[in-house]
C-alpha cells in the first residue's frame, strides 16, 4: 500500500517506527539457508562500558552499510552483534563508583564483587546496543553474544586446555609490563609508546678492590637498589681486563659483578651498563644468561618494597628524588643530561608502565604465529588496503610470548587448580573437584583471569557455537569481511588469525576492511582535552540517522581518516530533503494505475537518458560496492539522484505530467522506476527515509530491505539516445551559465538561435530550451548573422542571443559602471595597507595573508565587470 507524505521530512517522527516495524519483521535475521550464499559479518564487540562515539558510528554504519546490500543481492547475510566485558575497563569503573561508597574489592571478596559487577553489566551494559540501534543497525539482535556468556566461557576454557596440552601456554617468570595503578600485568600489545621528557643521570660504580671506578648512565635511579651486575660487550678492549672483578653498588654496599655479553652496545656511552633483572626485560635476558639473582624493589603500587631498604614505602619519584640526593651527597653522580625518550604507558589509564619480574601465564607465540602469517601471504585473508599486511606482518614476525593473566576479578578465571597435598596442577575445561594426579579436594583455582583479548581472538568462531558443531558455524564460518580500525590489527585482528588458524584450521575472514579516524573539521583527533568530540547521539536527535551516516560515508575511503563537520552534516541533511521532495512531487502527480517498477512500451528521449544513466549508475555504484569504494559509491549516488534525476529529469517531466493522458502515464512509471532504484541503490547508506518513501510508491513485497538490489540491464542501454540528448543538456546549461554571468533573472525571455549540425535533436527537444533556458522561441539551423548577440559554445552547438532580448543596454552599462566604481575603491583601501609597511610588519600573518586574498578577489571581480562592460559596447 502507497501512503502519502509529510510536506516535510521529520526523522525523529519515523525513525523509532519504521526500526520497530523492521524488529516485528524479522528482517535483520539471518538462517542457514541450502538454496542462499551466506555473507557474515562479526561485529567488533564495543566494551559494555562504552557509549556511542564517532568511532563506533564510523564502524558500524560502514558494517550495516555492507549488510544491508549483501541482504539485497539474496545473501543469508548475518550481522552477529555481541559485546565485550572489558576487563580492566569495567572493573576501573566498578571500584571506581564503589571508592565513593568507602567499599572496596577485598570488603566484598571476590564473589561478592562479581554479584555487584554482574549487576552492573545488566544496568549499563545494554546501553551501547541500544544505541546501536538508534544508528539503525541491522544486526541480527537473536543471536546477540557477550564475551562472557557460557558459550563463549566454554570456548575460552577449552582453547586454554588445548593450548596447555600443546605446551602453547606455559606459567613462568619472566619480565611483563606492569600498570601500577590497574593493578595488573597487561600485554606488549596494550602499552602504548610516547616522547616525554626525561634524564640520564651519569653515575660512578666504584671497584671493589679501590683501584678506581666504570662510569654508567640510567633513566631510572631508583632501580638501582636491584641491580646485580654491571655489564660491558666481551671485544671492548677499554674493560677486558675487568670482567670477572666486583663492583660494591653503591648507597646499598653489596658487592656485583662486572660481566661481558653482546647485549651491550659498545659505541652507545661509555659502553658500560647497570643490570637490573628484576626491572628490565633485555637485563632479564641478560641475567639468565650469567645465573644472575633477581631482585624485585617495587611492590604492585609502584612503590618500594622492603628489598629497598631505608627507601622502602617511598613511591618512586619520591625515592628517586632521595636517591640522586645521596648519590650526589656522596660523590657518586657525575652530572645529570636532559634527554627526551620513549616511555610505556598502559593504554587503558596512561599511567606509566612498570617492568617487573612476575610468575604469570604465557602464551608461545611463534608456532601460532607462522601459519598465521602464511595465510595472508597465501591471499585467505586481504587487507583492504593491502598496505596495512605490512604493520601485520611486522608484529607478527617480531612477535614475543603473548602475557595473559590478569591480576582482575571480573573475567575468565583461569581454568587451574593447584593441589595443597601434592602440588602438583590441573588444567580442566570443564573444572576441577579434585587433583587430577593425586585425587586430594584440597585444591585452589588460580586467582587471575584472562586477558580480554584471550576471549575476543575466538570471537569469529566462539559466537557460532565452537567447540560445538552447531549449524550456524557449519553454514556462516569462515565470515567474510571484517570493519575496524587501524588502531588494533595487532590487539585483536592478528589474534583472530592466528586463533582461528589454530582451531579451525583456517582463517576466519577472508577481507580486513581498515577504515582511518573520524578527526574534527580542522584535522584534530576528537578528544576530551581538546574538547571537540561530536556526540553521534546528538546528531541524530538533531537530524536524523541517515544524516550522520550519509555524512561519515561520504568521502570515506578505506584506511583514511576522515573530516567530521558542521556544514558536512546540513549537507548531508539537505540532501535528504532534496530526495524527500522529490519524492512528494513524484506521489503528488501519481495516477492510482500506475503499478510498481513497469516501463511503457514507448519512451521519449528524455527517459531513455536517465534510464540509460540510471543503468548505468547500477553498474558502477555496484563495482564500487564490490571493490570496498563505499564512499565513491555514494559520491556516484549523489550526483544522480541531485543533479540527473532532481535537477533535470524532474523538470523535463513536468509538461508530460502536466499534459495527461497516455504520455502522463508513461512518465509518471519511468519516474516511479528510477525512483525506486535510486532508493533501493540509496537504502544501504540511509535507510530509514529510504524506507519511508518506498512505503509511499507502489511497491512489490513488505520492506525496501529485503526488495532486490538493481541489477545492470541491457535493454535500457540507450548509448546513443544518451549522447543525443546529452547535447541538449549542456547547450541549456550554457544558456543559464550565459544568463547568470550577465544577471538576467529567469523571468525574462529571449529568442534563441542554436548552429549546429545536429539540429534534429535540437528541433525536437525545442520544448525544454522554452522550459528549461527562459527561451521565448528556439530557431535551429547551420549558421545565423545577430551583430553583438550574447554567445554560449558547446562541443555539438553555437547558441546566439540577441543583446536588446536579454537587457536594456544603457540601464546595464550603469549599473556595471557603478559596480566598477565600488570595485576600484576596494582595490585602493586594500592596497593601501598592504603598501604601508608598518601594517605588513606589525599585523599578525594570517592578517596580512587574509587581505592579500581580498585583493585577489577584488581584482578577479574588477576584470569580469570590465569584460562585460565591453562585451555591451
């Protein structure tokens, strides 16, 4: 059924509405279906802590987007939404809100902390998704995961047991980047790097034996309380002779050894360093190496343990701070340079990254590693662009053991138990009652949970069903294509490669599509400090979804950054009212015979033109689509539906429109026809209006979502009717562009002379020049004698106006005269700041720069009126 309009368009009105009506018609479910291909998408879960940034937007409208064509073209097209539980993200927030009530984690214990996190996750986490929701998501919302519901719990747990068995994943001691103020160990993945200013203070080691001292330079003072060698390379000549003796470290009087070993840089300093196993990870290497002890001098905090001595509790500025006194105090500081270097801090809260001994829980990479990179080097799995395999392939042939236990509550717990008779463990996917090697109860599961990325890399095969063989993961494993940002090809994408490599035996998507950063309007990341984040949300109530999808679209090419600004939006926005009112121009002329998508027998030129540029547009916004060019698809759209259909076919029609019978009905279908295409090739990109206007036209089936996606049609291939036509268009362009150059309004009409060649089509299209170029008559012929006519030149045609048609002469040339005038007294307050020297000296550049354009502009301006000027006499 067709209803009618609103004379304006209102998103706020129909958006709940018509997502509502998509919820009641199960469109947005996908089913394993024999007779249909199936095209899936994972949705890059947000964490249950987020809300909607421009981020998220990016990603998901550039998923639904994919989606909702893939749905067109007769895929079994599933878009699996889920979410993530964020570990160290969520609990920040939960003791975070608990601080402010005076409770904290070990007040509840851990059961009672994971009831309150539990109940948090209900109250917050759905909130995302609703949003999600408002940005019109077409995700199939039945089939909805969370990274730790029991499925994916089961599927973390069995992944762990297997990779044990396998001796993938070990307990051990080794260096881990530590955050001090999340209290828990997080991956290389997760530090991130930034220049900040620092020191190296050059200190003095004095010999054991008194017959002198090595000279050393650190960053970090405070760690010296746990140094147990100095080290020097073995083909230094200045130290040779010194490997073997003792040094007495000073302030704490024990004595370390001097050792050679190739870590060190000979020609970096004075070629001697301080190792510091417990602090360092290549000191760490170092000291396994030479048997070294291992001193730890920090507690969880950051602050110094009871190894430091008198500095024990200090935090560790302070106890720098009290360490270079002494150091200073007692001769031992050479001097102190100001440097500036890089320094690890954890992505989660910025707070600086410690390094530090610890027994934790690793993963053995390179075995999972190679095959990994093998299947992007075979092509099972492309980046688009390519160029990003690049910053793939670096990380993962210089890839380290991946660290996965967190010191956290809320997460997987680690499926280990160890036995309080035997000591000996139990690795159990499905849990432990008793010790599987001496049959004890007396057993105690590991304390530490998983790193939330352990979970997330099984994501693609976890969420349909793994370990189990379930349908779904049968018929949508492997999925095609993942969104997602540059920022995390090392966090999460590489992970899913190698996870999915390992335990399905293949990749588990064949495209990466790399989207860039949605910046502000000046290039500037959105962020807090600058204070220019855009709330999506926002948007939307302001414009609408389609608004905000259209204008984060628009541009987009993968792996880009992109400008997100005011005048994008009401661009965007503009656009949306263009189409709405020429769709209520369409249903405001439609005769209730008019069926859906039916072509007459007869078609003018004029509609063999858009049809054939319609068929066009099929093709090419279809090519565009396969090849991930989102944004050159949509920039193809805008142009027909503004320009070719709006602007042009919608003004030629109006005389057939307007004239009834047969030739009424006839444009009255070509305009429903182009109409709907245009809608269903828009619908992907803005579907809610898309939608609305297909519910008022004579439509076949129940929504525009699940209608067929247009294909390319021969028989509306109408090259040369095209061509033809195309002649007319431009020479009625020029006409306007003549018209407008001389500001002659629309109301005033002139005779029209066109020489050309091509005069039949000329002849019969004289029509559309009356219409269309403010003709009062249209002459056609080989050549034409009109002295001082008013000239537009085309490629097919020379368009003659008479002058005294156009304008009164002697009225024109004083107004232009006047014009003049008021051009040349700009010209000369311009130049006069611009040639007194204390204004280009004192006045800031942009100032200067700024009235240098004026001038510019005002002479541009002055040489236009000049040759109109002579152009009337």
């Amino acid at each position: 059924m067709s209803k009618e309009l609103e004379k304006v368009y209102e998103p706020g009105k129909v958006e709940d509405a018509i997502y509502q009506f998509w919820l009641d018609g199960g469109y947005f479910h996908a089913k394993a279906d024999p007779e249909k291909k199936p095209y899936t998408i994972v949705i890059p879960p947000p964490n249950i802590t987020g809300q909607l940034h421009m981020g998220h937007a990016l990603d998901e409208t550039l998923q639904d987007i994919l989606i909702r064509w893939k749905r067109m073209q007769g895929y079994s097209a599933l878009w699996l939404p889920g979410t993530d539980h964020a570990s160290i993200a969520t609990e920040a927030k939960i003791v975070q809100a608990m601080r402010e009530e005076g409770v904290t984690k070990e007040d509840l214990g851990r059961e009672g902390f994971l009831e309150r996190a539990w109940a948090w996750k209900e109250k917050y986490g759905g909130r995302i998704v609703e949003q999600l929701k408002k940005l019109g998501s077409s995700c199939d919302w039945e089939r909805e995961r969370f990274t730790l519901d029991e499925g994916c719990s089961k599927a973390v747990n069995t992944v762990f047991q297997r990779l044990y068995e396998k001796d993938l994943i070990y307990r051990g001691e080794r260096i881990i980047n530590w955050c001090p103020h999340c209290l828990t160990s997080i991956s290389d993945a997760e530090v991130e790097y930034a220049d900040k200013a620092g020191h190296f203070w050059h200190l003095r080691y004095p010999l054991a034996d008194g017959s002198g001292y090595l000279e050393l330079a650190t960053t970090r003072p405070e760690t010296m309380l746990g140094d147990t060698a100095v080290a020097v390379h073995p083909e230094d000549e200045r130290y040779r002779h010194l490997v073997g003796k003792m040094l007495i470290l000073p302030l704490v009087g024990r004595e370390i050894p001097i050792i050679a070993d190739e870590y060190v840089e000979m020609d970096f300093g004075t070629g001697v360093v301080k190792i510091t196993p417990a602090h360092d990870p290549n000191d760490f290497e170092v000291g396994l190496r030479h048997n070294l002890p291992i001193i730890n001098v920090m507690n969880d905090d950051a602050t110094i343990n009871e190894n430091g001595g008198e500095y024990c509790g200090l935090g560790s500025e302070e106890a720098r701070k009290r360490i270079v006194e002494r150091l200073e105090k007692e001769g031992y500081l050479v001097r102190v340079e100001d440097i500036s270097h890089n320094v690890g801090t954890c992505y989660r809260c910025g707070h600086v990254v410690e390094p530090r001994v610890s027994k934790q829980w690793f993963v053995r990479m390179e075995p999972l590693a190679k095959p990994a990179i093998e299947a992007v080097k075979n092509r099972e799995t492309v980046f688009i662009p390519e160029r990003f395999d690049k910053i793939y392939f670096n990380w993962m042939e210089n890839i380290k053991d991946w660290c996965i236990s967190r010191q956290l509550w809320w997460g997987h717990r680690i499926p280990v138990w160890y036995c309080d008779d035997c000591g000996e463990m139990t690795v159990s996917a499905q849990g432990a009652k008793a010790c599987a090697h001496c049959g004890s109860e007396h057993i105690h599961q590991d304390p530490d949970t998983l790193d939330t990325w352990f979970s997330s890399a099984l994501w693609p095969f976890s969420t349909l069903g793994w370990p189990d063989k379930t349908e779904d993961l049968d018929y949508f494993f492997p999925t095609n294509t993942l969104v997602t940002g540059y920022d995390i090809i090392f966090f999460w994408v590489a992970r899913m490669i190698f996870s999915s490599v390992e335990h399905m035996g293949k990749a588990p998507f064949d495209t990466v599509l790399i989207h860039g950063l949605v910046r502000d309007a000046q290039g500037r990341k959105m962020s807090k400090s600058l204070g220019n984040g855009i709330n999506p949300l926002e948007v939307i109530a302001s414009y609408g979804a389609d608004t905000l999808r259209f204008t984060l679209a628009t541009g987009n090419a993968p792996g880009n950054d992109m400008r997100f600004s005011d005048d994008r939006v009401l661009a965007s926005r503009n656009f949306a009212n263009k189409l709405w009112n020429a769709a209520r121009f369409v249903l405001m002329n439609l005769d209730e015979a008019v069926g859906p998508e039916e072509l007459p027998e007869a078609l003018a030129v004029e509609d063999k033109w858009v049809l054939s540029k319609y068929n066009t547009l099929v093709q090419e916004v279809t090519e565009n689509m396969e090849r991930f060019e989102l944004g050159i698809a949509l920039s193809k759209l805008y142009d027909f539906i503004w320009d070719v259909f709006c602007d042009w076919y919608l003004e030629l029609t109006k005389p057939r429109v307007s004239a009834g019978g047969q030739a009424r009905v006839e444009v009255q279908q070509v305009l429903v026809y182009v109409l709907t295409g245009m809608l269903k090739l828009l619908h992907p990109y803005m579907p809610f209006i898309t939608e609305e206007v297909w519910q008022a036209l004579p439509h076949k089936g129940e929504s525009i979502m699940v209608a067929q996606w247009p294909v390319y049609c021969e028989s509306l291939h109408f090259p040369e009717d095209d061509r033809e036509f195309e002649k007319v268009v431009t020479a009625i362009r020029a006409i306007r562009n003549c018209r407008a150059e001389m500001n002659v309004p629309p109301s005033k009409k002139a005779h029209v002379y066109i020489e050309t060649g091509a005069g039949e089509i000329f002849n019969r299209c004289a029509g559309f020049f009356e219409k269309l170029a403010s003709a009062s008559g249209v002459q056609v012929g080989e050549a034409f004698d009109i002295p001082g006519a008013a000239q537009a030149v085309t490629g097919d045609a020379r368009i003659l106006i008479p002058m005294d048609d156009l304008i009164d002469r002697e009225k024109e040339l004083a107004r232009l005269n006047k014009e003049k005038a008021s051009c040349e007294k700009d010209i000369q307050i311009v130049n006069g700041k611009l040639n007194n020297p204390g204004f280009v000296s004192k006045a800031p550049a942009a100032v200067v720069e700024g009235e240098r354009a004026k001038l510019a502009a005002a002479q541009e301006k002055l040489a236009k009126i000049q040759t109109s000027i002579d152009a009337l006499q």
